[in-house]
C-alpha cells in the first residue's frame, strides 16, 4: 500500500468511525465535566493518556458480519457533555521514523494534506518530548469537515521503539460553539500522552495473544490479531519509514473465506502451510491507488473437522500483498513459519 493510499484509508476510517452525534442532555460544555482524570491504555499499551473519568477506549464501530478492528490497530475514545461530543481517533500507523519527527513527521502530513477535506495543515515547528514519547502536533488552517465531524487538532507520536501513532480530534457541530473548552481539553489530553511499556514485536517468534497461532516474524516485521464473530486474522506488516509503502500479509482461519482473488493464468508453487501440502497462486497486477506494479500471493489449507461433524472444515486463507520480490519473499517466509500450538 503506497503512503498516499495508507493515509486515504485512515482518512476514510475515521470519517466513518467518528460517529459524532449524540443525545442532548442538560451540561453545555466541555468545562462542565467533572475534574477527575484517570489514565487509559491506549493501542495495547502502546501509549498512556489522562482523560476524563469514566471515558473507556473502544473499537470504532464495524458492520454486522465483519470483525471491530484490533486494539493494536485502532481505536476510539468518545467524550460526551450534552450535545456535545469529542472523538479521538487513535491508530497504530506501523511505520517508523528514522529521527526526529521533526524532521520526518511532515513528510506523512503532507499526504494527509492532499485530501481536499483537510487541505493545509499548520505544523508545529518541532516535535515535544514527554517521558521519551516523541509529539508532534497539527491542526488544520481552515474548516475540515466530515459530515458532522470537524477536525480540530491531530498528534503524530513516536514510541521509544521508534515506531509512530496518530490521534485525531474531531468534535461535533454543537462543540463548535464551545470550541475555547475544547481546545483546552484537547490539550490537557495531548499533554497527559506518555509510551506505553508495549513495544512492536519484530525479529522474534511471537503467538499474538488469544489464539494458538504462532510466527516467526522477520526484523522490520510485525502482527497482531484481529477477531471476529466467528473467524480470526492475523495481520503482518512491515515496518518502513513515514511516507514509504509497504505490503501486507493477512491469514484467516474460518469456515467462509473469500473465493479466491487469483486470475487464471497465475503461476503455482508447490509449499507446506500448516504442516499441510498446498500450492501458492502467485501473480502481478497494479494497485488500485497508484500506478505501480504489486505482487500477489495466496493459499489455501483446508482442516478436516471433528469426526462427528467432518463436513465442518476449517479453512486457512493465506493472502498477501508486496511491492518488491524481497518484500513478497519475506512474506511467503513468515506464512511458511505459521503453525497452531496447543
């Protein structure tokens, strides 16, 4: 997925992910709530922040027959004072920062710019550092709008790992009439942001929490679990700097994959996915977003069930995307690494 491509799906996500309207109620304003703060995890104890009493981290809502998106991958915070509403969106962008945000935080936000939604965005002169965590802030020059979502204020951070988040502000119509108190409370917020004791799993054997499923991740590469109401993915993906693209490994295991994406005259290669003789389909096609050329890969391995339902299979799906052959190599490696432990 190229930069530009990342960043319009992060756009897209939180567009459809802030969820801004609420229910009036008698409080005004943001300086209505209670004083009391208390800290949260955010991301799977990637990062820590102080917010009001009672706010919970949640997944961004998703549809009826897919799967909320992982905690390590995003997710949302929802600040209600009446009729007003602030949301934050917090996401894990798996790319890392060679130095200073300083010096490459922009090159992200430029991209982030180019959606004519936002348009310029005002970035501070230089990156903050809390407690080790790197914060470099942004904020729209003029009207951002969604919907009924305003964009008010962004933060890219950096973990002491190296790798980089993004938390987005966006408040309702009503709270911009209050927007001095929200402000505020966006900075109280801001300022509270500190790493978490969790850093990226990369170049190590690793279970993603909750499932039997173990890899051997490759340096530069991590995973994380996604869990639906019936099916799991395990997600790969390869940690570049800002603004560079990268591929992605998914591996499903349930009973109703997706049929097949390979076209007919995709190469076969023989190989060995979950102790199981299968074949890779192997080909090349051009990205959706940019025109650039993709590799491809896919594979499926089919479980029998239990002997009293053996037409209950499981079935292992196991796709990817690169935009090098090394890249698409290294994939195939870690999925070839795969296997269930008890």
């Amino acid at each position: 997925m190229t930069a530009l491509a990342r960043v319009s799906l992060m756009v897209a996500s939180l567009v459809a992910s802030a969820g801004l309207w609420t229910a009036p109620s008698a409080a005004a304003s943001f300086a209505d709530l209670p004083p009391d703060r208390e800290e949260v995890s955010l991301l799977n104890e990637r990062l820590q922040v102080k917010v009001p009493k009672g706010v919970k981290p949640e997944p961004p809502p998703f549809g009826l027959m897919s799967a909320p998106a992982p905690p390590e991958q995003q997710l949302r915070l929802v600040i209600d004072s009446g009729p007003l509403r602030l949301v934050v969106m917090v996401s894990e962008l798996f790319r890392v920062s060679p130095g200073s945000l300083t010096e490459h935080g922009p090159v992200f936000l430029k991209f982030l710019a180019e959606d004519r939604r936002i348009g310029p965005l005002s970035v501070a002169p230089r990156a903050d550092t809390i407690d080790g965590l790197e914060i470099l802030e942004y904020e729209p020059r003029g009207q951002a709008r969604f919907g009924d979502a305003n964009l008010i204020k962004g933060a890219l951070t950096k973990h002491p790992d190296g790798a980089t988040q993004s938390l987005n502000f966006f408040v309702n119509d009503p709270a911009l009439a209050d927007l001095p108190a929200s402000r505020r409370l966006i900075a109280d917020m801001v300022g509270s942001l500190k790493p978490g004791p969790r850093p990226l799993p990369t170049g190590m054997r690793v279970q993603p929490p909750g499932g039997g499923l173990v890899l051997d991740l490759l340096p530069g590469y991590t995973a994380y679990r996604q869990v639906g109401p019936d099916f799991d993915v395990y997600w790969v993906e390869r940690l570049v700097p800002l603004g560079q693209a990268a591929g992605r490994l998914g591996i499903y295991s349930g009973h109703h994959p997706q049929p097949g994406g390979h076209p007919d005259n995709a190469r076969m290669e023989r190989a060995v996915l979950f102790g199981r003789e299968t074949a890779w389909y192997m080909w090349e096609g051009r990205s959706d977003k940019a025109n650039v050329s993709l590799f491809f890969q896919e594979a499926f391995v089919v479980e029998p069930g239990p002997p009293t339902h053996p037409r209950d299979m499981l079935t292992r799906h196991i796709f990817l995307h690169a935009f090098t052959q090394a890249e698409s190599a290294d994939f195939q490696r870690i999925a070839e690494s795969a296997r269930i432990v008890p």
